[in-house]
C-alpha cells in the first residue's frame, strides 16, 4: 500500500492552513469546527489549489507547486465520502454507484449490503443507508486513498454506533490509506491508528489516541482528547457488571454498560484516582502499574499508568511523590466506565 | 365601534380585491365575447392569420434555438466563473428587460441596420438583415434572450456545488460533469427561464416592428397581425381572433410552467435531512 504524503500551505478567510502528513494506516484529523479540517481533504482530491507544497500517494505526485504541477480532482486517485454525502439527487443508488464505475457497481452493492436499495432514489434513504452508498461510491472509483469528512456526524446517536463498528471494520479490511476528519475525539480514536489535532489551521500533535490522552502537547489538545479509549472484549457479564478484557497486556476492566465482543472502553481521565497502593474502596476497576508519564497540563497533572491516563492536581502528585517508573495504582468505578461496540 | 371598523376594513379589502380582478380579467374575457365565436373560429382559414401564424412559429424556433445555444454557455460561465467586471457584465445582459422595446428596435436598426455599425459589413458579406425574418428573429433574441439568461444563471448558481465536487473526485471531467451532473440538476430551472423567454418572444411587438417591419407573409408575427388589422378598415373581428389564439397560447405557456416548477419541487431534496453545519 503506497503512503499519502501531504505538505502543503492554503490560505484560508482567516488563517493559513499548513501541514505535513504522512498517512498509511488510518489518521483521523480532531479540531473544532473551522480549524480547517475539510480544507485538507479538499486540498488532497484537488478541490482546492494549495499556495505552496507536494501532495503525491506513493511515486504519484499530485501538486509539486516547485514544479507546477497540480493534477485535478479527477486525475487522483481518491476517493471522498463527503459530510452530507453529497449523493445525487438525479440518479438512483446504482447510478450513483455505476457513476464512479461503470463495470463495478453491482460488485459494491453487493459487498455494502444494498443491492436491495439499487433502484431507490438516494432522497429516500436513511442516514446509515446514504453513507453505505457514498463508500460504495467512493471506493467503486478504485480510488489509492480514502477521505472521510466527518462520517458520522450525520448519523443520529443510536445509529452511530452501529455504524462506526461497521466502518472500523472496513477501514481494517480495505488496507488502503486513510485520512479521516471528524470534531469529536472518541470517534477519532475509535477508527484509527494516529489522531492529530488541529487548531486554527495548524496541526498541534500527531500521535496515538493512548499518547494523546497521556501526554497532550498543550492544554488545548488536553481539552479536546477527553476520553482514555481501550480497546478490549467482553468476556463475561454477571450482577449487572461487564467484565471486558484489555487487548494490550490483559488487564480485566469492569463497566455497568451491557456489550458483547470488541469494543472501546471509554474513561475520563478526571474519573480516574491515583494512590501507591491498593486500597478498599468501591471502584472496581483497579490497575497497578508503572508510571509511563507524568505530563503538566494546566494546572492539572496527567499520569500515565499502564493502560490508562489519569488527571489529578499537582498537589496529589507532590502527596503520592509519584515519578516516571514508579509503581501506581489506578482506580475508577465501574458506573463511570463506558462500553462502546467496535463490532 | 370596533366591530364596525373591522367590518367597514373588510369590505373595504374585498371590494378593492374585487375591483382588481375584474380589471384584469375583464379584457381578456371580452376578447372572447365581443364577437360570437364561430365568428372567430371562421377567421382561422383567413390567409392573413394563417401567414402571421406561420411566421411567428418559424421566427420563433430560430430565435429559441439561437437563445439556447447562445444562452446557456453564457449564463453557466456567469454562474460558475467570478472575474473583474462579472456584476457589470450580468447588469448589461438583464438589461433589455427592463429596456423599453422600442428603443431595443431602434438599437437594431442603427447597430445592424444597411446604414448601422456593422451594416456595411453585413453588406459586404452578403447578409441582409432589415425587414426581413432574420430581423424578426433578431429583435426576439435581443428582447426575449435576457428572460432565459437571467434564470438560467440562477438555476446553474442552485447546483450544489458539493455534487459538482463529487462528480470530479469520481472520476469524472469537466465536461461529463456537466451533461451528468450540472444540466439535469439546471433543467427544471433552464426549462422555466425557456418558457418565459417564449412568452416574451411570442408576445414581442416594439422591437420587431421598427427593425423587421410589419409585412404580411414576410415578417408580419402574430402580435404584429393583431395591430395592423385592428388599424384597417373591417378588421377587428380578425385582430379578434388573432387575440383569443395568443390568449390560449399564452396560458398554455403559464400553465406548463407552474407544472415545471411543481414537478421541480416535488424532487427537489438534494440536501440531507440530517443537514448540519459545514466544517471548514
């Protein structure tokens, strides 16, 4: 799989968007409304001419602005799942499809569940059946790179869910670089390898979700991350209490949410405690581990142990006399533990 | 004394709607019975209105053809490009509108008229084009164009461009993006702005008169039949007919277009309903 590198300036109403992006997995691009989000996705399918900068997928280049080129939209080879889907109101779903390519469109109807849909108008569809065919759309196109404006956002609540297991599950199928863009941080985390978070035009940090939540690069990014996302499977349920087990090192955590197989589990860093050793109290999940890190935030502390992050004051570090490598114990109770399905 | 007012402001509305509509459809109903109707329909054989007939349905598919062709490129650049100069030139295109009628005639006569601007010209290559029915095709398009430009350019500005966008990420060019995406999503509008440009141009009598002149058989339309029989001697009940023909057509054109935009609504749902605010 070729790699997207993005580096380019775009003057925008009311700053600069500048960026440097390598994308091979899935990165999902987190910021504000107006931070400029959908302008990198726009400047990569050639919707927008960056000032300055190389976009190229591979050996491909797209804009070499040193060199004058710049290829348009339909000269790359990528595929964009607008935010409202931008369907065509004209044509029918297998038009739709068959418009990206001609030979392919029964294949993706078929592989995205809605050959049944194929002679509805996309004016009749409902939200989750309108993004099924916007992918199977897109990807008809064959396209080198995927590029996702906000995929969720126009789902209700209860049909997001559902959706994003579904999309988890094909990002991790179509091995094909991803660059996704979205203003809520747990969908971020949830879809892909790398998260960056973008303010104003400007990319402050780009790491892991799990990096993220631990060590954010400064009080903005620490206000926007919220959540510790684990990923971990539900391997029993019994007085009202999930236990899920921890993909990475096995730890078992308890939530009052009801779930079965893969899923994230969602815990405020602030609902998190911190102590050197266990104690009796109520919370039910209880991690002992080494301190990764201990980063500043504000005036806030966050503290990184084992799997999760926790945000305490600086006065409770100086108490614990906590320091990177020593062995804390990080609790939350079980009712602030959230389960959100991946499958 | 409340109860009084609303009553005596009631009335006062109604009798003043009344009035209003009695005045409008007064005209066109006399039309139809200041003479019997057999006696209208008997003129439908006279050589005067049959000439009339046929040169204003010749003149008029040109003149439309012309207006089409002409027409939507100019209206889709105007509504798709922004350049120095794009207000200046979308003021001048509306403006015979606006103009009176005889002045875009007289306009005619001294741009491309034998002794006009590029009348030597015209000469030169061979081409003549007063009191003739190029004229009458001329002083259509001037005077009728501007009615399908104008609409045509906001039915073109009304395409989501988040489509046009989609069709390019797709795979597809420019060019198939507009026969694909662009004219099918225009053609409700296109086909309104077309269908008042043919009631103006059907209707167009000032323009065509001073530069075309008003030869039966020649360039004599059927508005121009309407007044020259009504100026001779014994020819109102044909100017009669004439009318109660153009009224028909003309309502024929109205009712066509209400079902256009009608039918125009009925699909018109491009936009999610889950809309949402746009991040940038």
């Amino acid at each position: 799989m070729a790699t997207l590198s993005a580096e380019f300036t775009l003057p925008l109403r009311s700053f600069t968007l500048g960026l440097s992006l390598e994308v091979d997995g899935t990165v999902a691009l987190v910021g504000p409304s107006g931070a400029g989000k959908t302008s990198v996705l726009r400047a990569v399918a050639g919707l927008v001419r960056p000032s300055s900068g190389r976009i190229a997928l591979g050996d491909d280049v797209w804009v070499d602005s040193a060199r004058g080129v710049f290829l348009p939209p339909d000269r790359r080879r990528v595929g964009l799942v607008f935010q409202e889907y931008a369907l065509f109101p004209h044509m029918t779903v297998r038009e739709n499809v068959a418009y990206a390519g001609a030979g392919r469109a029964d294949e993706y109807l078929e592989r995205f569940r809605i050959s049944h849909l194929a002679k509805a108008r996309t004016t009749e569809l409902s939200g989750g059946e309108r993004q099924r065919v916007a992918l199977a759309r897109a990807l008809a196109r064959e396209p080198g790179v995927l590029l996702l404006d906000e995929p969720l956002s126009a789902l209700d609540a209860h049909t997001k869910s559902a959706v994003r297991a579904e999309l988890r599950e094909l990002l991790a199928d179509l091995a094909l670089p991803t660059l996704l863009v979205t203003h809520d941080f747990e969908d971020a985390a949830a879809l892909s390898d790398h998260v960056g978070v973008i303010v104003d035009g400007e990319l402050r940090q780009l790491a892991s979700p799990a990096d993220l939540v631990a060590s954010p690069a400064d009080t903005f990014v620490a206000s926007f991350t919220g959540a510790n996302l684990m990923h971990g499977r539900v391997v029993g349920r019994d007085g009202g209490v999930t236990e899920v087990e921890l993909a990475d090192d096995g730890h078992r955590v308890y939530s009052t949410d009801d779930a079965t197989g893969e899923v994230g589990v969602v815990v405020y860093p602030w609902e998190v405690s911190v102590a050197r050793s266990r104690r009796d109290d109520s919370a039910l999940n209880v991690i002992e581990a080494n301190v990764r890190s201990i980063v500043q935030v504000g005036n806030r502390v966050r503290i990184h142990i084992g799997p999760v992050t926790a945000e305490i004051t600086e006065a409770s570090v100086d108490k614990l006399d906590l320091e990177v490598g020593s062995l804390a114990v990080a609790s939350w109770k079980a009712t602030g533990t959230r389960l959100v399905p991946l499958t | 004394m409340d109860h009084l007012k609303r009553i005596l402001l009631g009335t006062a509305f109604f009798g003043a709607s009344a009035l209003a509509f009695s005045f409008m459809v007064l005209p066109i109903a006399a039309i139809f019975v200041h003479v019997p109707v057999t006696d209208l329909l008997h003129q439908f054989t006279n050589p005067v209105v049959t000439d009339a007939l046929i040169v204003s349905v010749k003149t008029i598919v040109v003149a439309q053809i012309a207006i089409l062709l002409l027409g939507t490129p100019v209206a889709y650049l105007l509504a798709s490009r922004r350049f120095p100069g794009h207000a200046i030139i979308v003021t001048l295109v509306e403006l015979p509108i606006v103009l009176p009628p005889a002045v875009a005639g007289l306009g005619l006569i001294v741009a491309f008229g034998r002794f006009g601007l590029l009348g030597s010209t015209f000469d030169w290559l061979g081409i003549d084009v007063s009191f003739n029915q190029t004229a009458v095709v001329l002083a259509i398009c001037l005077v009728a164009g501007p009615f399908y430009v104008r609409q045509a350019i906001a039915s073109f500005e009304s395409v989501d461009k988040n489509l046009i966008a989609a069709s390019r990420t797709l795979g597809a060019s420019p060019t198939r993006t507009f026969f694909r995406v662009t004219m099918p999503l225009a053609r409700g509008g296109l086909a309104a702005g077309e269908a008042l440009c043919l009631a103006r141009g059907l209707g167009e009598f000032g323009a065509t008169i001073m530069f075309a002149g008003s030869l039966q058989g020649k360039t004599q339309t059927l508005p121009l039949a309407v007044y020259t029989q009504f100026e001779a001697q014994g020819g109102l009940t044909i100017a009669l007919a004439i009318s109660s023909l153009l009224v028909i057509i003309s309502l024929a054109i109205l009712l066509s277009l209400k079902a256009t935009s009608l039918w125009q609504l009925s699909r018109q749902s491009s936009l999610s309903p889950f809309g949402r605010s746009r991040s940038v």
